[in-house]
C-alpha cells in the first residue's frame, strides 16, 4: 500500500477547495468565488483501491491551503504560516493555476539556477508562489484548473510559460466541475506516493472536527449573502454545540420511525465595525435570517440531523489584527481548549454525512 501527504498551493480563486471537494466526494471545503475564503489548512482524505497492473491501493491526504497572497494583517500572515506548515510534511506538492488568468512571472528564457534563493520581496502572486515552490525536494506538479472555460490551443503557451520557470514531475490539465483529468491525477500520485501505511481510518474522509464545519458553514452562508466588504471581516465561533441524542427505535412493528433527532447551535459572527454589524443583521433582522437559512441546511446535510441555530452579531473591532483572537479562530487551537475543558469532539466520517 502506498499512502501520504499532498500539499494543494495556489493563488486566491484558482478552485482549490473545488478541486479538493471532487477528489474526496464530499464537501470538506467551503467554496466561494471570494477570495480568502480558505483560511486554514483543510485535509480531505482519499481512499484509492487497487488496479491491477496499474497501481496498489493508496491513501492519498490532500491538504488544502489558505490562497497566496501579499499579507495585510495579522490574519494574513496567519494564513501565509498555514502554507509554510502544510510545507513541512508533504510528500508531494500540487501548483494549481488558473487557465482563465493571466500569469505574473518575470520573463525566463531558462529555469532558475539556484533553486534554492529566497527572495525578500515579490512583485506578484505567482512570483511568490515559484518562489515557494524552488525550495522543494519533493515531486511538484503543475495542476491547471477550469480548463473547460478556455480553448485547448490556448492551454500550450500557459504550459510552454509556466515550464520554463519549474521543471515540473507533471503537467495534469483538469476540470473540477467536469471531472475532467482527476483520475489521471489521482493515478500520477499514487506513482509518486512512498509505500505506507493508512494515517486514517477508512472511512474518515477530513481531519476537521464538525464544529469547525459548521463553523465554516455559516462563514460559507454569510460570502454567499453579502457584498464584498463584510466577508473579510467576518469570523464565526461555535459558543454552543449540543449534540442530539440518536431517535428512540419504533415501539411498534409498523410504526412510522421517529422524527430526525435535533441538534441545538449556537453560534457569534464577528465583525470589526458597527456598519458591518447592521448589514449583517439587515432590516428587522432578515439578512440574518437568510443566513441562518442557508448555513442550517448544509449543516442538517452535514450532520444527518435537524438543526436549530442560533445566531448573533459581535463586533470586535480590528480583530483581524489581535494575534489572540486570530490564534482562538484556528481549530485545532479549539480542540486543545474543548479537551482541557474535558468536551470530545470527533472529526465526521461517512456515515454522518
């Protein structure tokens, strides 16, 4: 068996959770056509079966990641540090470009000569970008996405551009949305993944706790119902998670089953201004309400439940600068909190989806 870990790289909107959400076959990541919409390191876990003559099973960990970007606060460079660590394990790296978007790379006649330089400063994403990626000793692949929105013979120059800057192990056009190129990936992966064992159980498809998917999910609600501003500013904290109890079993042969189970949420969206605070909640509380709306029914989905959420609006301003507050928003931060405070809280597995 061969199994590990795939960093997934790219600048903001170039459909990495997209991509992440086809390779698993669930929604592990929140998906928006704003930027920054991932903030932290989200791994979705792939199970691959044997193929006779082709491959041995595998378990392929996709670890999604925040978009490069120029940091312009301290969530940012929080967000730039979950890159850095996702860097630090990773057997292979995956570069995703965008086929619909123009490239910002300094003209190459001739790979770089010292892969190893770092620079300082950077003039574009995809510099910096490069600039992460020379430092590698492990096989980088070039994944260009949305290659259904772009003629083919449009695809050559990108790929003639990007190669003279890397000399990449793999060059795998794919389309997320058509599923288009994603077996050839997982099968180059596998070829390029040491031999191992599992690092989770079969059935476990995310590392992520659920309350930090639902967590996600009202984020997700609030990019789809408001204008541009408010969602960088906003931030969600699960102040309550109370779990339904499974339904009592029919008392009688015939008996119609139970009603689902209810689960009770209780969740705060931040902002950093009382301007904020009032187009999120809207008049009389509605934009609120189609929020709420929309986050309970993924998250029912999510969690095989029916769901009352319960939300409310705190601003805190320029939270996005408090180092404290940026480190509370990190899930794994929370867990270490829920266990001192003796609360378990288990990622989901297919069954609960």
């Amino acid at each position: 068996m061969k199994s590990g870990f795939v960093a997934i790289l790219g600048r903001p909107n170039v459909g990495k959770s997209t991509l992440l959400n086809a390779l698993t076959g669930e929604k592990v990541a929140i998906v928006s056509a704003k930027p920054q919409t991932t903030r932290n390191r989200i791994a979705g876990v792939v199970e691959v079966p044997a193929h006779k003559g082709v491959h041995p099973a595998a378990q392929i960990v996709f670890v999604d990641t925040p978009g490069v970007h120029k940091p312009g606060s301290h969530l940012d460079r929080r967000m730039l540090q979950e890159v850095y660590e996702a860097l630090e394990t990773r057997d292979v790296v995956l570069v995703l470009m965008d086929a619909t978007r123009r490239v910002q790379l300094e003209a190459a006649a001739e790979p770089s000569t010292e892969p190893k330089h770092e620079r300082t400063n950077w003039a574009s994403e995809d510099e910096f970008l490069f600039g992460l990626i020379r430092k590698l000793d492990c096989p980088v692949f070039l994944v260009l996405t949305k290659i259904d929105l772009v003629a083919k013979d449009q695809l050559l120059p990108l790929i003639d551009t990007l190669t003279r800057h890397f000399g990449f192990a793999q060059v795998i056009p794919v389309s997320a949305r058509k599923r288009d190129g994603l077996d050839l990936l997982i099968r180059k992966i596998v070829e390029a993944l040491p031999v191992g064992e599992r690092y989770y159980p079969k059935d476990q498809y995310t590392d992520q706790p659920q309350r930090f998917m639902v967590a996600e999910l009202i984020r997700e609600s609030i990019l789809v119902e408001t204008g541009e501003e408010v969602p960088y500013a906003s931030a969600v904290v699960i102040e309550r998670f109370e779990e339904a109890e499974p339904p009592a079993p029919p008392r009688k042969k015939n008996q119609a089953p139970a009603r689902l189970p209810l689960t009770r949420i209780a969740a705060a969206i931040y902002c950093e201004r009382e301007g904020q605070k009032a187009i999120l909640i809207g008049k009389g509380g509605s934009k609120l309400k189609e929020i709420g709306t929309g986050a309970r029914r993924q998250i029912e989905s999510l969690l095989g439940t029916r769901v009352y959420l319960e939300l409310h609006v705190i601003v805190e301003a320029g939270w996005r600068e408090s180092r404290s507050f940026v480190e509370s928003l990190n899930w794994r931060n929370q867990l270490e909190r829920l266990a001192e405070n003796n609360i378990t809280e288990k990622p989901p597995v297919e069954e609960e989806s």
